[in-house]
C-alpha cells in the first residue's frame, strides 16, 4: 500500500487489491492511487462540511451553494470517473442496477 493515504483512501486500496491483482498494470496502479487520494479528499471536505450550512453569502450578499458541497461533488464525479478507468469488470460481468 502507498504511503500517504487517508482511512478512504486505505480502505478503498485494500478492497481493490484484495480482488484484483495489479501488479501486471503499474498504470492501473497509478490511476488507484490516484481514486484513493480522491477518496480521502471526499472524505476531509465531508467532514469539513459538518455543521456548516449548504449554502452561504456570496461577494454581493446572495445565497449560493457552500462551495464544500461542490468541492465534494467534484471529487466524486472524479473518483466514479477513476474507478470507471480501472475497467475491473470481470469478462461477462453486467452492470447491475438497482
């Protein structure tokens, strides 16, 4: 496991790896990494969020988005989009939706 990964980011490591080895693709490696970051990083702005509210006072006084919300929001369309690279499907796997 890399060094400098939060909980997210080591829990979301162990899952992939524990099923998947990556060891023959050091740039699916890469691209894990990279989700994991990610992980920690939805992880610190949710928690930054905490008690704050959703929205905030903006440069002329009017309400916006708290711009955590789209930091996080963001960082989860990333993470979906890293994972979605990972390509870990097994051969004949199909999406399942619920």
């Amino acid at each position: 496991m890399p060094n400098g990964l939060g909980y997210q980011g080591k829990k979301l490591w162990q899952e992939v790896t524990g099923v998947y080895d990556l060891s023959v693709d050091p740039h699916k490696r890469r691209i894990l990494y990279d989700a994991c970051k990610t992980a920690d990083l939805i992880d610190t702005l949710d928690k930054a969020m905490t008690g704050q509210s959703l929205t905030v006072r903006g440069s002329m006084g009017q309400q916006v988005i708290n711009p955590l919300v789209s930091q996080a929001q963001s960082g989860r369309v990333m993470l979906a989009q890293l994972l979605a690279r990972l390509n870990l499907a097994e051969a004949g796997e199909d999406d399942e939706t619920y």
